[in-house]
C-alpha cells in the first residue's frame, strides 16, 4: 500500500516511528508547520480520510492506504476553498503560522461546532491575532473596523502575501531545505552554574551520520551579546558561540551536526560532559549582595557590565526635583511592592536557520529573524568577516513579538557551515525555545507615590530590580525603557527611580512587546488607582488631572527624550473613550448571578514612537519595465503587517494601487540597511522611508516625462497608467520606462530615514470584570481598549494589531507563567502547561481610536503593535480592586492567587473589603505602607 497526500499517491515510505507532520513535509507539502511536538498547537492539523488531526502526534504510518489532504490540496485549482477566501478577505492572520491548520479544521467544523468555537479551536493555538479576526474569517464576515471617532484616512488593503498564507505556500524559514542539508542538535546544560572541565565526543563521532561535533574548544574567543541593536556598544560582551562556562539550565554545551535530525539526536545523547558545578544564584536580591557568586567576572572595561562584582549589569539613579519635600508636601501617599513574572513569546514558529557558504563563498545564513541586519553585524564581528562576506536574509517570520531580536541559532549554524562547506539547519524545538531562548524579564517594583488632597500628584518614587537572567541582552536597554515612558507620562515636580538589572542563574531574559513598559507600568499605574483612592478621586479622574499634556515637559529621569516631540496627542480622548464605554457596559452587560462581585478598572500607556538614540531604514522603488513598481525594504515581515503598509504608502504616493506595488524585503544582498522590525519601527520608520522614496519617485518620473515631452515638470502628473502631461499628452508607464532608461533618466529613488524626532503614542484599557470569591475566578465581562495612533493606515490591520497585543497581555496577566524551580529550571516547559491562551480565553475586546494625526509620521501615523499590551494587565489588576477591594501586587492574577488574596482579607460576595484602604497581600504585609494623613 502506498500514501495518498493531496490525491497523489507516493512511493516514498516513513521511517520507523516518524510521525505524519514531518514525513508530508519531507514530500514538500511545507503548509504542514511544526509549532509543537505535542498536539497542542495544531498548526500540523491535515485531514485523515477528511477527518482532522494533529500531524505531530499521529504515526505516518497510519495514513498508509488512506486520504491526506493538507492546506495545499484544498483549493480547487484556481479558486480557493471559501474558508481560505474568508481568511484571506477578513485577514484572519497575521504572521499566517497557524493558519494552515486553523483553516484545516475550521473548513470541516459542523454548524453546532461554529457555534460553539471556543470549544471547536481548543486544538488550534493562535499567538498573533487574538482569535477575533478568526473567528470573524470563519463566520464568513469581514473582520470589523476600528469603530467611534474612527481617523480612517486608509483602507483595508490586503496583506501582500494573503493567498500564499491561506494556501499553504508562503514560505518560511525551513521550507526550502538546499540539497546535502546538515541537521544540528544541541546538548543543553543540566547545571545551573558549571565550568565545563572536557567533552568526551568519541561516541557521538561514532554514531552514523554524524559528521562533526563542536565544543567550546572550537568556538571563537569572540565575546558578543546576542542582543541585537543598532550601536553594538548597548549590551554587554557576554556571550559566547560555545562556551565553557554554563550559567543557566538550558545553555548550550556543544553541537552535534549530522545527516539527519535523528542522528544529531543521537549524537547529542553520546556526548559524555565532565562539569564541575558552581554555586549558584536565583534571586536578584541575592545576587547583588556581597559574597553572591560572581556570573560574569570580566572586568568592566571589557565587557561593560557596570559592576560585575555584584552582578549588576546597569543601574539607573536619576531625580527630579525633590521627592521628599514632594510627600512632606502630599496629603496622601501610597507604597506598594509588585512583582511581575517571567512570560515566554511563545511564536508559533520557533527560532530556526539555514546557513551555508554560497558560491562566491559568502556566509549565507536563511533566519527567522527581525533583525536581519544586525545579525549579519553580529557574525561579522564573532566570526571576522567583512560585511560583503556575510550575507542574512528572511522569508515569512512565523512571529517575534521581540524573541527574535535576538541572535540565538544563527552564530552556532554559521560555525558549523563555515568548518563543514555544507548547508546547516537548526531548528529549535518547543522545549528549547522555553528553556534555551529568552523570556520577558521579571521585575520587582517598588513604588511611592504622593498627591495633594485636590489630587495633585507631589512625588513618585521608584525602585526596580530586574532579573535579566544568566546574560545581559536588552537587560540595559529594558530597564531604561521600563523607567522612561512609564515616569515620563505623569506631570510631576519630583520624580526619582533607582534601578538595577541584575545576573541570576536563570534563563536569559530578552525585548518583549512593551520592551520594560508593562511590567513598570502594572506597578505605576496600580499605585495611581490607590492613590486616587485615598482621595476619594475617581481614578479616571485622577489621571486626567495629573497627565502629561501637549506643551509640558517630558521628564522620566532615566533615559534620554530630547528628541520627543508631541507630533500629536490623543491621550484626553482615549481616557474619554474608554470611560464612556464602561459607562454604557454597566447598563448593557449583563452580570452574571449572585456570588459575583463586579468591578471596573482603567489603566493607561505612554510610548514614544520609536526608539531612542537612531533607528535607521532605507528604501528603494523603482519603476520596472511592465509598468509595476518594485518596492525593496529592509524591515522584515513577521506578523506586525509592514508588508502590506509599505505597500499601501508607495502606492499612495505613486497614485496607484497596492496590487501594482511588488515588496522585496529583508535581505542584506539586495537592499538598504535597516536596523530592525521592533518598536513599531516598521511603519513610523521603515515607512517614512518608503514614503519618502515613493515621493521621490513620483517627481522623477514627472521629471522624466517633462524632459520627453518637452513640457515643464509642473504640467506632468503621475497617474496610475501612466503621466500625463500638458493637455493630455499620456505617456503609459511602459513607454516612460523605455523612453528614460534610453534617455538615461532615472526611473528609481532612495531615501533613508533615522528615526528622529519622535513622538508620543498613547493606549487606554478597561475592564469591566465580575470575580467570584469563592473560587478566585475573573470573568471579563467588558474589555475595551482606545489607541492614539494617528491617522490609521489600514483600520483592519490596526484593529488585529491591538486585539492580538490584547489577547497577549490577557494571557500574561491571568495565566502565562515561566515557572522556575529552585535549582533554577523551569518545570513547565511546553505550551499546555504554560498555558498560552486558546479562543475560549481570550474575551472580545472593542477597539475604539482616537482621532489624531501626527506631524512626524508617515501620513499622519503612529506607532501601534507593540503598546497596546501595556496597559493591560494594571486595568484588569484595578477592575479586580474595584469588585473585591483587594489589591493583587503580583502576577499573574490566576485563580489560585485571587482566591488566596480573597480569602486572606476575608472577602465574601456578600461582603467586598471595599474602602479606600487596601488589604495586605499574603506574603508582602511587612512591605505594604499606606498613609492617609
Ligand atoms: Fe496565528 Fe501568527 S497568525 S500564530
């Protein structure tokens, strides 16, 4: 019997005990994904005899003698099946990872089963969209647009590579394995903190189809950060391909490279390590303290840890003002500790590469990267290569979310492609992106805040620590951030932050959404509903007396905003917005029955809209030879929907429509520098580039076609076939192309953009929640969201952006934990235990816009995929205050932690703790200070 994939039957045959995911991606059927190992994902969902099931878990040998149909097989020649025309019309994806599968089992749901989703997709994860855009492409409805006070200056244009996702053809990073593959797998550390003393590889070397090992022995002396960012000089010089000292469970040891996956398996269990194991640190306290265990004993000067001796990578002291005159001056002050947890990215695909030597003998190295380009800095400097020797390029990136700004397979591939001469794919497994990859770093804030009996704040007082983990990428960076929007937003005399971001044996934090904010912003923004409190303020209120406001000055006493201007302000209107529409939720929804208690709750985000201290994106378009445009940018596609916007602003500027606009992106051979696709930087940077360039163009070509003509420039307007000029003398693109490349006119232009000025975006979030005392639950009953993002390039795009930052924050504020056990590892590795949200966790959010447009954006736009999680888990933390009259200071608010806080102050549905003072929180009561004078 052979294997029918798709209607055609195979003679090729599955190894013994390969599962079905893997051998139908062996036959070229790359629309099946690997998201998991485990079932959980259900991006390898395909059809057994029409009945769906998850590839990864099912045997291949069972599908011997019966039907598979994979995304691949379900159009019918030209015409896509309608639950692909309804994904690809109601945009339900974003970086398009799960969507095979979501469309796999969502085109064999019954009627009941699309009424009841939440139970139907249990099996199909979603990390980007926040399921709403989804269930809108499976009710066959275009996803909804950006509702009230709405500045919908653009259009829905669909996304570039639309009919790929849906059908299973777009491309990622290991879908176009070259021929003679090497496959790598990695022995991990099982120490916390460990001198590696030898590896003995003769056995791997034994096993067949091992071709190499590599140790710490083979790897440069080169000291890196794999951190990326545009100055080399912002992370420390920690990092090593391999190294030879383990700092955190999970850390690389060494590398077996072999024929197959199976054998690199093989080869790693071989390995025979002799360590000698250090003591170790866990607790960031701890670790600064005198006699903790030294992580990173290099010197300062040489590796720009600020004070290796006590593990501190950086500190922040900065002060305005002065904070104790402020609270001698305050009628009320709060203080309070609040911690904040370790939470995964978790992008449905994981990080993997291919790197090779091409011809001309350039490293080449295929990446799921954001950062296409700073990685190729990054191997030129470990691996000393000229830039023109290093070449780094992305197809489609299956989510970042931040985790891939981060150079984390491409430096170890590259070592064994270059010693090898042949091709070397590593592919991070589920477990390994959990355990060997980085998280959002955990913080523990501490917070003092004081205002006058009108609600004037006086003074805020911070103090952070931040766990970066066993290496210091982003942790310097993070802790400015974290300190900077967060302080900046409230108008205040006297300000002070000390912060410390500091070395454990734990695995590595990195850049995540909000990069700092949420985790500062949780603390800030909980500490201003107690405040407000005190005063018997409304809080809404509370803040609108005490924000920044066009024409102050912009002050976070940690990182430099010099070059902030107020491009525009939205913030007056968001925080209307949103207490508008709780307003309307306690009349319209209904609450559930007795033993609820009900709550509302609101929390807002500053963030600048790019980062500080250069961002840098160039772009070329060019008229081509048929009359199209090509578009060639430097920022990568992962999910955040560049692609389609730079589209739609070349197309705007070259009076034509996005269709006749090709994208070439992110690759370092074929286009200009960019620094990366994070901070929203793809559209207020990248784009203004594009803008720019498209600009450009379009006056060349009225230029060109007023030296054919002979007429002025000024009588020759572009048009979408062509330009016209004078009373009506039409030169078709095609012929203009011709004429002025024989003329030796230009048909393309560039432009460059750096980032600066910068401007402010601002996010509001509410909650309207019911929590039931007896078991801790927190129903959602209304969650609403209002942005300030300028004028809004494509309202549907938009609107996924901010229900996918949402449904994030959703999960990290109620479920997502990295848990980590006392001897540093972190026990709950895998998707399901972790819990990452599925549909049924995720509420509806409205998403509600204010109506600004921003002098230093392009087109009036701002920047909006990264903030909107920030404000999220505080609402939800204040809603909860508001119905139960308990404060929860820690993260996340699972039902576990909820019912204890509950039960602790004695909260019953019949009696809240209700009053202006909070309740201790178990386990902080000795930190927790509230003074009402
Ligand atoms: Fe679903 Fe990215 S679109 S994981």
């Amino acid at each position: 019997m052979t294997y029918s994939i798709n209607g055609s039957e195979t003679g090729a045959v599955p190894r013994p005990g390969q599962c079905l995911r893997t051998f139908l991606r062996e036959q070229g059927t790359f629309g099946v994904r690997k998201g998991c190992d485990a079932g959980d994902c259900g991006a390898c969902t395909v059809w057994l005899d029409g009945t769906p099931v998850h590839s990864c878990v099912t045997p291949a040998f069972r599908a011997r003698g019966r039907d598979v149909t994979t995304v691949e097989g379900l159009a019918d020649g030209a015409d896509l099946h309608p639950v692909q025309r309804d994904f690809a019309e109601a945009q339900g994806f974003q970086c398009g990872f799960c969507t095979s599968g979501m469309i796999m089992t969502a085109a064999k749901l019954t009627p009941e089963q699309r009424a009841d989703l939440p139970h139907a997709l249990k099996g199909n994860l979603c990390r980007c969209t926040g399921y709403r855009a989804i269930e809108d492409a499976i009710n066959g409805v275009p996803h909804v647009e950006a509702t009230r006070a709405g500045a919908s200056a653009g259009h829905n244009a669909a996304a570039p590579g639309a009919r790929e996702i849906v059908t299973g053809k777009a491309l990622f990073t290991l879908d176009l394995p070259p021929d003679g593959l090497l496959h790598m797998k990695l022995l991990r550390s099982p120490h916390a903190h460990a001198r590696v003393i030898a590896v003995d590889t003769s056995a791997a070397l034994a096993v067949p189809g091992v071709r190499a090992v590599f140790t710490h022995e083979d790897a440069p002396p080169v000291l890196y950060s794999s951190g990326r960012h545009e100055h080399l000089t912002d992370d420390p010089d920690d990092t090593r391909v391999l190294d030879d000292v383990m700092r955190h469970i999970g850390q690389r040891v060494a590398a077996v490279v072999a024929e197959t996956v199976a054998a690199a398996e093989e080869g790693v269990r071989a390995l025979v390590v002799e360590y000698e194991v250090l003591p170790a640190v866990f607790d960031p306290e701890l670790a600064m303290r005198p006699g903790a265990p030294v992580i990173h004993p290099k010197p300062a000067a040489e590796s720009r840890i600020a004070f290796p001796e006590r593990n501190t990578i950086a500190e922040i002291h900065g002060n305005l003002g002065d904070v104790a005159a402020g609270f001698d001056e305050a009628d009320a002050i709060y203080e309070q500790i609040y911690h904040t947890q370790r939470v995964q990215h978790a992008a449905m695909e994981t990080h993997g590469c291919v790197a090779w030597v091409d011809e001309r003998g350039a490293l080449t190295v295929r990446t799921s990267t954001q950062v296409p380009f700073l990685t190729r800095s990054a191997l030129c400097a470990v691996f000393n290569l000229p830039p023109e020797h290093v070449r780094v390029l992305t197809v489609r990136v299956g989510g970042g979310f931040g985790g891939k700004q981060e150079m984390l397979v491409e430096d170890v591939a590259s070592l064994a492609a270059l010693r090898l001469g042949r091709p070397v794919q590593l592919e991070l497994t589920r477990e390994e992106q959990f355990t060997g990859t980085t998280s959002r770093h955990p913080m523990a804030i501490w917070v003092r805040a004081g205002a006058r009996e009108d609600g004037t704040l006086t003074a805020l007082q911070l103090r952070v620590v931040s766990d970066t983990g066993a290496y210091g990428n982003h942790a310097a960076g993070v802790l400015h951030h974290g300190c900077g929007e967060s302080v900046a937003v409230y108008r205040c005399p006297n300000k002070k932050v000390d912060a410390y971001a500091v070395y454990t044996n734990t695995v590595p934090a990195g850049a995540f959404r909000g990069y700092g904010l949420s985790q500062t912003i949780f603390a800030i923004e909980s500490t201003m509903d107690e405040l407000a409190r005190l005063l018997h303020i409304d809080p809404v209120s509370f803040r609108e007396r005490n924000v920044i406001r066009p024409g102050d000055p912009m002050v976070s006493v940690s990182n430099e905003l010099d070059d902030v201007e107020y491009g525009s302000y939205g913030l007056d209107q968001c925080l209307t917005l949103v207490r508008d529409a709780l307003a309307d939720s306690r009349n319209s929804v209904p609450a559930p029955g007795p033993g609820w208690l009900l709550g509302d709750g609101v929390a807002l985000s500053l963030i600048n809209t790019i980062p500080p201290r250069g961002h840098y994106a160039e772009t070329d378009v060019r008229l081509l030879a048929d009359g199209t445009y090509q578009l060639m940018v430097g920022t990568t596609e992962f999910g955040n929907g560049t692609s389609t916007v730079h589209t739609q602003l070349a197309a705007t500027a070259l009076g034509t429509t996005p269709d006749r606009v090709a994208i070439a992106q992110s690759d370092t051979a074929l286009v200009g520098h960019d620094t990366g696709a994070y901070g929203s930087t793809g559209v207020v940077v990248a784009g203004k580039a594009t803008l720019l360039a498209a600009q450009a163009l379009r006056q060349r070509l009225r230029e060109a076609a007023a030296v054919l003509t002979a007429l002025p420039p000024e009588e020759c307007e572009l048009t979408e076939e062509g330009v016209v000029c004078g009373s009506g003398t039409m030169l078709g693109l095609p012929e203009l192309h011709r004429r002025a490349t024989e003329a030796g006119l230009p048909v393309q232009a560039h432009a460059r953009t750096d980032g600066s000025p910068r401007s402010v975006a601002f996010n509001v979030h509410g909650f309207r929640v019911a929590v039931r005392p007896r078991t801790g639950e927190i129903l959602i009953l209304k969650s609403v969201h209002a942005a300030d993002a300028g004028v809004v390039l494509n309202p549907m795009q938009l609107v996924g952006q901010i229900e996918g930052g949402v449904a994030q924050a959703i999960g990290a504020a109620v479920y997502e934990e990295m848990r980590i056990s006392a001897d540093g590892r972190v026990v709950n590795p895998a998707l399901r235990d972790y819990h990452l949200p599925q549909f049924a966790d995720v509420p509806h959010t409205e998403v509600l816009v204010a109506k600004t447009a921003d002098t230093l954006g392009p087109m009036g736009a701002k920047s909006m995929s990264e903030s909107p999680f920030n404000p999220v888990a505080p609402a939800l933390a204040n809603a909860v205050r508001d119905a139960t009259g308990v404060r929860l200071t820690s993260l996340p608010l699972g039902r576990d932690r909820v019912w204890e806080a509950l039960a602790h102050a004695g909260v019953t549905a019949e009696d809240p703790a209700g009053g202006p003072a909070p309740h201790a929180v178990p386990g902080l009561p000795e930190e927790t200070a509230v003074e009402r004078r």
